[in-house]
C-alpha cells in the first residue's frame, strides 16, 4: 500500500528487503544494518565543508548562493539546505567549489 | 651479536610502542563512542522522559522514535545501534511508555511531538534527522511541521501514508488486510508453536511456556521469519496498551502525508520489508512494538 504511494516522490528513496517484516532487521540484518547506513549518508553531511562567504558554488555550472554544507561524499547538496536553487536538490548535480566573491555574481 | 641483540631490543620496543599506541587509540575510540548515562528531562504536564544517547559525539544527530504507541526504545537498539560508529544517535521512551511516566490524559499525538521539540532544545540538536519505526514514523513524518529543525526523515516500516478516501486507495487497504491476516494466520507460525512443543492451549502450558508461545505469535506478526522469535523484543512489561491507546485515540479522523512528501524540501529514506504485514489502519493498534 504504502509501495504505491510512495512512488514518483522525488525526494522519497524507498528501499525494500527481501522477505523482511515489520521488524526487518531481525530478518535481513546484513540488508538493514546497509540500508540504514546509505539512508543515514544520504540524509546527513558525513564530509561536510563549511563554505565561508568568499567562495562561490556552481551546481552543473550554475552560480549557486552558498549555504552552510555540501555533502563531498554524495556529491550532491543538502536538499534542505536548497531553497536558493532547486537545481542543487537533484541527486548527482554536479558541483564545484571555487574561491570568489558573492559580489561577483 | 652485539648487533643482535640491539636489534632485537629495537624490534621489541618498537612492538611495545605499537601496542601502546593501540591500547590508546581503542580508549580513546572506546571513551569516544561510549554510551552516556542515562538521564531524565522533565517536560510539561509533570512528565518525564527517559533519555538515552549513544554514539559519536561528534557526528551528526539523529532522534530515534519508537514505535507502539506504548512500545518503548530498548528494542530499536539492535536496529540502530551500528550507526553509533558515524552518529549521535537519542533514543528516548516516548511520555507514557516503560520508563517515562505520565498520566494517561497528558498523553497524545501532539504532545508526543512537543516531547521532540523538548529534547531538541534541552539537549541544543539543532537539526535532526529523524528515524521512526512503526507509528514512531508517523511522528517522524508529523514533525515535519518543523522542517526548519529536521535535516531529513528515516521511516522503518511506517504505518498508512494517508487514510484511504478515493475508491483505488480504499481498494488497496482492503489488499494490504486481507494480506495483513493471512501474514498472522501463516502455518509457519504454527509449525514453530510445534517444533517448541507450544502448539497446546490453555492450562497445559507453565507459565513460561505460554511466555514462549506469546512471543511467538508475537514475531509472527513482526517478523517474517518466525524461527527468529528469540531475537524479537518488547511487549508485556515493555508495552503500555493505555499509553498506547490514549495516544491513538487522539490521532486525526483521517491525514494525507503524500502530499507534502511530494512537496517537501528533505530528503526521506524509508526502509520497507516485502513482507511488512501490519495492520495500517487508524483504529489498528500495533501489536507490541
């Protein structure tokens, strides 16, 4: 039921083990402890850099107003962190980080 | 052999070096990921929480919501405790639950959700991910009304999205039921009852082994492979039926939280067994935990 639902929502990423019930990681512990651990990387900034105000972000080449974090691991920007630019919430943008002045947009 | 020997002592002081090393990089990692002491944070209403945090410090924060309502956070240890490696992780009884006394008419959805407002301002998280199990993630996913304070949402078998109102979803509810009671009614079930010499009733059994037989059904329910039972936590003692039912009743007539996971800004995992068979109902209260 809820399989269905969760279809087609871009910021859901859904993960369903193999023969595992309501307590998964009693049945697929392996599976579980692995999901968890891509699901937790995927929300949180495990390499996180602090951008100060004289750098610039380009997310696949466009000017981006840096927020607090980037996600170096996920390659991809934090999506709460996107409200200046909704390009940034879409896995796999590319980024790159270069010294410069906000001014200079 | 002169030389020798000066060799040798240098081989061997160099291992002791090593292992001295070692021994204080294992404190030192020990120290780093040891669970604190427990504590209690008292909330309004003269409740009090039972707080449990664990982890590393020093990584990000994530608030662990039990499941029930009335279950209570020892048994999600197992599930979350490897992210003690990389994360600070809370766990907490929810009011009401095992080790968080409250009285019965303070306890409800909304206050559950001002209990996580509590911890994160007691113990300055800043912003969380949050991961719910069961009905834990449907407070997981309410507390979105604070998106400002969530860095994003892990949901472990969460209960109904929304409450069916157009006929295809009404239809689907039907399904999953009628797929929810034949999960309980499996014969694997029974054929475990067997194998422990349990498939008897009533008097027959001691006490103890009716305890077995309990827990059985108990996994039966949660999990799918029943011959796991042993591992399968919670309940009796650790489930509080009338903090659980209170807690229930106070749910909405019916929510929609498709919506704004389709809208919302952060990001949401959720981690589903194939064969999660719960009940999904607004007036189905999870078997314990």
């Amino acid at each position: 039921m809820n399989r269905t639902w969760l279809r087609d929502l871009p910021q859901v990423r859904l993960t369903v083990l193999k023969n595992a019930g309501h307590n998964a990681w009693i049945d697929a512990p392996k599976e579980f402890d692995q999901a968890l651990s891509k699901a937790m990387t995927w929300l949180t900034l495990r390499a996180t850099k602090t951008l100060t105000m004289n750098q610039t972000v380009r997310v696949d080449g466009d000017l981006w107003i840096p927020r607090l974090y980037l996600s170096m691991a996920g390659k991809h920007l934090h999506p709460c962190e996107t409200a200046f630019h909704p390009s940034a919430a879409r896995p796999g943008a590319r980024l790159s980080i270069r010294p410069g002045s906000l001014n200079g947009r | 052999m002169e030389t020798c020997r000066g060799k040798l002592t240098a081989v061997r002081g160099n291992a002791v070096c090593v292992f001295r090393t070692a021994v204080l990089v294992l404190a030192w990692t020990s120290a780093l990921f040891l669970e604190q002491p427990d504590s209690y944070l008292p909330v309004a209403d003269g409740c009090r929480l039972f707080v449990k945090e664990l982890g590393d410090s020093r990584g990000p924060t994530a608030i662990v919501l039990h499941g029930g309502f009335g279950a209570e956070h020892s048994y999600l240890l197992e599930a979350v405790g490897t992210l003690a490696k990389s994360y600070r992780l809370v766990l907490f009884d929810q009011r009401g639950s095992l080790r968080s006394p409250c009285a019965a008419d303070a306890i409800s959805i909304q206050k559950h959700l001002d209990e996580i407002e509590s911890l994160t301002a007691d113990l300055n998280l800043g912003k969380v991910v949050l991961i719910g199990h069961s009905r834990g993630a449907y407070l997981a996913l309410a507390y979105q009304q604070h998106p400002a304070k969530v860095a994003g949402l892990v949901l472990l078998g969460p209960p109904s999205l929304k409450t069916p109102s157009d006929p295809d979803d009404v239809a689907l509810l039907k399904k999953s039921d009628d797929a929810a009671r034949a999960f309980l009614q499996r014969p694997a079930i029974m054929l475990q009852l067997k194998r422990e010499g349990l498939e008897a009733s009533g008097e027959t059994l001691t006490s103890r082994q009716k305890s077995f037989a309990w827990r059985i059904r108990l996994a039966g329910a949660n999990v799918y492979h029943v011959e796991r039972w042993r591992q399968v936590k919670g309940g009796q003692a650790f489930f509080s039926q009338t903090s659980g039912n209170t807690a229930a009743k106070s749910l909405p007539a019916s929510w929609d939280f498709t919506d704004g996971l389709r809208s919302t800004a952060c990001p949401v995992a959720v981690i589903l067994g194939s064969r999660d068979r719960r009940p999904r109902g607004r007036d189905e209260q999870d078997l314990a935990p």
